[in-house]
C-alpha cells in the first residue's frame, strides 16, 4: 500500500438504485473457501486504473435492505471481472461500469462480519462527508467514547447512541506524545469508589460535554476531593478544545468503565476507530479541496486565457489527483483490517494516518498555491479546510508517529 502498488476503487453503486445504496442487488454466495459474485456496479470512479475493488454485495435476503449486505474486497484481475468506460458528455473517460460474472474472490478477504457490510460502508461515507463540510462539531470525541463505553458494555453507550449525552474522550497528557500506554493520571480505590488525579490535554469539547471518559492507572497516592478544571481554548480549525485537570476527584466505584488494570485494549480499540473516522474526514476535506482548485483554474484568467490551460498547472493537479486516489485506498484497506488481529489492524491503521498526513498537507499547501495572494485570505473556504487537514495531521498522532509506529509493529510482527 505505501509503494503504491496497489490501486483501490469503490465498487457501491448500482444500476437502478439511484442514491439508496442500501439497494443492493449484487451477489456473493458462499462455495467453500471462496463467495461467487455475480452482478454489476456503476459510477465507479478510475476503475480502469485500479487493480483492487471493495464492493458491496448482498450475502443474504432480508425484510430490511441494510442488513445482508457484506463487505468484500476483489481483485479486477480475476476471471470474470470486466470494466466498461462510461465516457461523459465532455468526452472524459473517469467514471465506469463493472461487470462481475461468477467471480470467485477468498472468504478469508470478508472484512469484519458476514452480513454487517453496510455498517462500514456508512461509516466511511459519513465522515467523508463531515469532512467535505470542515464540520466542527464533538463527532470524533463521541465516536470514541461511544466506541469505549460498548466495548466496555456500559449502559452509559445507550445514551450516547441516542444523542441524549455528549461523553468527551480524555486520553491523552501533556508529555505523553500520542504514545497511547502513557497515562499519568490516577485513579486510587476507595472505600466508596474511586479518587482521580490528573492532567488530560486537548480534550476535544470538553466545555460542551455532559461527561468526561477520563482513561487513569489504577495505582498511587490520592489527594483531597476539589473537582474538575476545565481550561478551554480554540483550536486553529475553529473547534474547541480544553486542559481537564481532575484533581482528587471522588467517584462511584461503577465509574469504573472495563475491567481494573485492563483498559488499555478498549483505549487502544477506540482510539483505532478515531483514527479512521479522522482518515475519512480528511478524504472528503481533500476532495472538495481539489474541486474548487479545479474550479478556480478553469475560470481564473490570466493573460487573456484560464491558468490551467498551464501545461506545469495540469501536471501539479494530476499528481494531486493521483495522490488522493491512493490515500483513498490507504483509508479503505485501513477499514478492512479492522475485524482482523490487533497487530495489523493497528499497523494499518499506522499506514493510512501517516498516507493522510502526508497527503493533506501536499493538497492543502497546493490548493493555497494554486489560488495565489486570494489563498492566504481567511475569506477564501479553502484555508477553512487547509486549517483542518493541518489539524487532522496532528490529532491521534502525526505523520512521525504513526510511520515509527508502522515500522515497530512490522518489526514485532
């Protein structure tokens, strides 16, 4: 994936389905070690480029069309795979059909559960979209949380999946740079629950939560009970952030979310989930990016004719597009390890985040350029979303980490 060898496209939409991509009619049906597939998708972007597709099939009927849809990874290579260009009415040839006719593909290559497809698949596509609209709202704090508390099977999650509580997500410390099993904070066992003591820093929207899930090493001295300060700032992308600084704060012994001295998988499970919903947020950050970029270079005139009539302008643009698509298939293949062992999960995981920092910040650094004196003006949406690919880079680990992290893993593997 990091050599660009591989190529990966989306295979969701469908002919008659419009925009219900819940309507599947695609099959896979399981033959011994393999699924068979049969059927047909459309509006596939660069698939004549691609040698890898994730597509979307139904596995089993049911009542409600989301359910019995699988996600499945396949390679155009095999037999029975046919693409067809679809060429638009300005004569360009992006988007195709593919043709799928007993195409036999690994039941091993299954990401995550049989049947459970369309919830991956919305998980992808709904904070594309969040990033195509720098939305700046407590969605990755809850997503964590949220993640931790049902891994954890706290009735708390509940409340969190109904929208009825905003949880915030405070694990990381000053110091502690992204390394996930550096915890200072302290929780000390007491007679009726717990005493925490600590410093927790950039606590995404810790001012607007109801709660805070605050991860603490169960171990050392405990201090008088005082209470929670909660320093808030702004962040450069125009969040909120805050210092929570428990101090001998006095809890109930249920507070206690898992079990004493063996949070850190569920911290470590969450956190992985964070990082892939921030990886998805950049790809739809990165895409309207390149979409007003284009804009602007097929109407900015200089000299009496459009500036990305530019030879140099055309290539810079093009390596942007080739850049974007691979960090896509970072993402997606990042997405499909997330069922499978701790160490590649997490090592993929690695993969996309250092893919998306790097890629972010060449898009967004190219966009301002592209865009000349306009693109340092605050007025211009492009430095919004600039502000917040740079931002994205640096929440859960930056491009550093996450490539040492890709290296130690691999070393350990």
């Amino acid at each position: 994936m990091l050599r660009g060898d591989d190529w990966w496209c989306q295979g969701y939409s469908e002919p008659g389905a419009g925009s219900d991509l819940a309507n599947i009619k695609t099959t896979a049906v399981r033959d011994g070690d393999d699924y068979v597939i049969n059927g047909q998708k459309t509006w596939t972007t660069l698939a004549q480029h691609a040698n890898m597709m994730f597509v979307l099939v139904r596995t089993e009927r049911s009542e409600k069309r989301q359910d019995g849809i699988s996600f499945l990874p396949v390679d155009l290579n095999t037999p029975g795979v046919e693409v067809r260009p679809i060429i638009t009415l300005d004569g360009d040839h992006e988007i195709n059909e593919v043709f799928f006719t007993d195409v036999r593909t690994p039941a091993s290559n299954l990401v995550a559960e049989e049947n459970k497809g369309w919830t991956y698949a919305k998980y992808l596509l709904t904070y594309e979209a969040l990033g195509a609209g720098v939305v700046a709202e407590p969605v990755l704090s809850v997503l964590m949380s949220g993640r931790a508390l049902a891994l954890a099977n706290k009735p708390l999650r509940e409340s969190v999946a109904g929208g009825d509580a905003i949880v915030a997500f405070a694990h990381e410390e000053p110091g502690s740079r992204w390394d996930l099993a550096h915890v200072e904070t302290r929780a000390t066992a007491m007679a009726t629950g717990w005493s925490l003591t600590g410093v927790k820093a950039v606590v995404a929207n810790a001012e607007a939560a109801d709660r805070i899930l605050v991860s603490a090493r169960t171990a050392g001295e405990a201090d008088d009970p005082k209470g929670v300060s909660v320093r808030g700032y702004r962040l450069i992308d125009g969040g909120r952030a805050a210092e929570v600084i428990p101090d001998g704060v006095a809890l109930p012994a249920d507070a206690l979310v898992g079990a004493r001295d063996g949070a850190f998988p569920v911290i470590e499970a969450a956190v992985g989930f964070g990082v892939l919903a921030l990886c998805a947020e950049a790809l739809g950050a990165m895409e309207t990016l390149k979409s007003t970029t284009l804009d602007y270079l097929r109407t900015r005139v200089q000299f009496g004719t459009p500036i990305g009539t530019n030879q140099a302008l055309q290539h810079r643009m093009a390596n942007l597009l080739i850049d974007i698509e691979q960090a896509r298939s970072a993402v997606i293949y990042a997405a499909a390890a997330m069922g499978r062992d701790r160490t590649e999960r997490e090592r993929t995981l690695a993969a996309a985040k250092y893919t998306i920092g790097a890629t972010g910040a060449k898009v967004a650094e190219e966009a301002i350029q592209f865009h000349g004196g306009i693109g340092m003006t605050e007025e211009l949406p492009a430095t919004q979303f600039a502000r917040r690919l740079m931002m994205i880079d640096h929440q859960l680990g930056d491009t550093d980490h996450h490539l040492q992290r890709f290296i130690d893993l691999g070393r350990a593997a």
